[in-house]
C-alpha cells in the first residue's frame, strides 16, 4: 500500500484545498453574512418611509426589528438539530436562497402584514446561517489561521453597517425603500451562486442534539454570558434601533446627514470589531465591560450633547467602536463555556443574540412611542451599565 502523507489541514478537519480557495471559503461565509446582517438591520435607517407608506407608527414599523430576531432564536436550535445530518454547505446556501425570496417578497408586499411575513423568513434564515456560519473556521482554514478567520467572519457585523445600512437608506432615499431590499434580494442570489462555487462539502462532524443543549445550558459560566449579552445587547438594539427618529426629530437633520451618521458609526464598528478581537484573546471579560461601558456612555451622553453635529458623531464612533466588540465578545465567552461543541456554542451564541435583539427593538418601539426618543438613549444607557456590572460581579 503506498504511503499517503496527511497535510495539517486534513489532520484538523479543515479544508484540505488550497489557502487562496480555503479563504475565498471563508470570504463567502462572510458574505452571507454581510447580507444577512444588513437586511435584518437595514429597516433601521428606513423606519420613517416604512411607516409613512402603510401609515404605522416609528413604534409599530420598528416590528421588522422585532420578528427576525424572535424568529432567530426560535430557529437557531431548532433548524440546527433537525438538519444536524444535512451538509452544511447545502444548508447555507438554501438559507441564502431564503434570504433572496424574504427580499422580493418586502419589495413587492402590498401591505404591512405581508412585510412582517417578509422578516420571520429573514428570522429563519439568520438563526439557521449564524449557528452553521459562526463556528466554520476551523473547518475551512489550518488551526493557526483560524483566529483570523473568526475575525474575518464575524467582521460581518460592522460591515453590515458601515456598508450596508448607510448605502441601504441612501438608495431608500433616492430609489425608494423597496428598491433597497430589492438589491438585497439580487445580492443574496449572487451570493448563494458563490457558495456553491467555493465551499467544500461540510459534513457534519457530529450531529447536535437537544441533550448537548441543555447539558451547555447547565453551566455557570454560560448563565452568565446568556446574562451579559441580554443586557448589553438589549441596551444597544434598544436605543440604537430609533437611532434615526432621535437624528431626524431631535438635530432636525435631512436623510444625507443622517446616511453619514450612520457610516460614521459603521466605521468605528469595523475598527472595534478588530480592536475587540484582539482584546478579547487577552482579557476576555475585561473587553466585554470595556465595550458595554462605552456603549452607556455614549448612549446617556447622546441627548445632552447629541444636539450638535460634531457631538453626536464623536459619540455614534464611540458607540460603533463599541458594539463592534460585542458580538465577538460574546461568542468567545459562549465557546469559552462550551469548548467541546463548536456548534453548540454558536447556536446558544444565536439564539440569545437574537432574542435580545427584539425585545430590545420591541421595547424601545413602545418607549418612542410613548415618550421621546431621547427616553430611548437614557434607558439603554442606563441598561448597559448594567451590563458592566454583571461583569463586575463574575470573577
């Protein structure tokens, strides 16, 4: 039998191909997740023509924030298990060509039931694609690549919205809102047709079960993760969500202004998302109150000085620096606790990352709606300190 050398690659379960198609791999994850976290926010900048077009309050069309996010959650662990033996490569593509169908069905709905409809695909979707995508490093690049990977992926976030929300509202602006998530909708097909193209075959390694679930679900140290990433998250999709209202209603800035804002934000997120990625390798919780902190700053801060152009910018980087860090934050605290099942890990990551965000979502809809959006900045502030001290208090 003739002697067959095993590279590293082969030996850790990562992809065997070449490094420039094991990176165009991960490319691709990253970009179905860039659309996904785009389209989920992208109602954000566009809540005010939403509104005026099915004539529902800033409150009532924040429920495009909402339903994702409780879908997402649902979905994470459901879908997860019930296609455990299903190839993940197959699995993410089909959610890209759900994500494409959620698109076209918004851009054409003629009325608001049929646009919530729109988004618990979207929901489905990124509780499926996040548990899958989120832990794929190590299966797509060599063990010492796959810090950088993980970076890479999860750069998707600040990307999302330095890229895609700010350049979502301004073709919102000029074209029409549907016009937005029609564009979306093109771009999750294209997207699809590239994963086909580069990932390799991803046999699941090991089939989750409900039982891994809540054996992980038992740990202390994955209570308090579920714990801080509520609060943090809950204080950031809160107030950050109504973020336009308060631009529009409160500085009485035009929608270019505001599309600048947000790329401002977007950027400082991208930077954060690295500078978190590197912190968190070090001093995981110490990063994690580090990046809620600033977020309670910036958050009280914005009505007393957000009333100026050149405050409220300095505080939309100071906050998109910050909750760059979170997301990565938060799935390095949920491997950490669940450091024998990957999978397990990004789900729990998923579904508590998701679920916060609508009920943050939901909950400062009801606060904008019945008081100012600056109320909305002063609670999730205050929300996010909290979250500092739950950090505080696990040694």
């Amino acid at each position: 039998m003739p002697h067959t050398r095993t590279t590293t690659a082969e030996r850790s379960g990562a992809d065997p191909r070449s490094p420039l198609i094991s990176w165009l791999a991960v490319c691709s994850v990253t970009a179905g997740l860039f659309a996904i976290v785009t389209v989920e926010i992208l109602p954000i900048g566009l809540l005010p023509e939403i509104g005026r077009s099915f004539d529902v309050t800033d409150g009532t069309a924040g429920l495009t924030m909402t339903m994702p996010g409780f879908l997402a959650a649902l979905s994470a662990p459901l879908v997860t298990t019930a296609t455990a033996r299903v190839d993940r490569r197959v699995m993410l593509c089909a959610f890209m060509a759900l994500l494409a169908l959620a698109n076209f069905v918004v851009a054409v709905a003629p009325a608001y039931w049929l646009v919530l409809v729109s988004r618990v695909l979207v929901g489905v979707t990124i509780g499926g694609f996040w548990s899958i995508g989120a832990g794929l490093a190590g299966r797509l690049v060599p063990p010492e690549s796959v810090g950088r990977a993980t970076a890479v992926i999860f750069s998707a976030v600040p990307l999302g919205s330095v890229l895609g929300v700010p350049l979502g509202t301004f073709l919102g602006e000029a074209a029409g809102w549907r016009t937005a998530f029609t564009v979306m909708g093109v771009l999750s097909v294209v997207g699809c047709g590239v994963m086909v193209l580069v990932l390799p075959p991803l046999a699941p390694e090991k089939a989750l079960r409900a039982s891994v679930l809540r054996a992980a679900l038992r740990g202390s140290d994955t209570h308090w993760a579920l714990l801080v990433t509520f609060l943090v998250v809950l204080a950031h999709f809160g107030a950050y969500t109504y973020v336009t209202p308060f631009l529009r209603q409160v500085m009485d800035v035009g929608p270019g202004v505001v599309t600048v804002f947000l790329l401002a934000y977007g950027a400082a997120g991208i930077a954060g998302n690295f500078l978190g990625g590197a912190a968190v390798a070090r001093r995981p919780r110490a990063a994690f109150a580090v990046a809620a902190g600033l977020i309670a700053a910036a958050a009280l801060l914005l009505p007393v000085l957000g009333e100026r152009p050149g405050g409220a910018v300095a505080l939309l980087v100071v906050w998109g620096v910050a909750y760059g860090a979170v997301p990565v934050c938060s799935g390095a605290w949920f491997a950490a606790a669940v450091p024998r099942s990957p999978e397990a890990a990004s789900v729990l990551f998923t579904a508590s990352f998701q679920a916060t965000i609508s009920l943050g979502a939901l909950a400062g809809g009801a606060v904008v709606d019945g008081a100012t959006p600056s109320a909305v900045m002063v609670l999730g502030g205050l929300t996010a300190a909290a979250g500092v001290a739950a950090v505080g208090l696990r040694r």
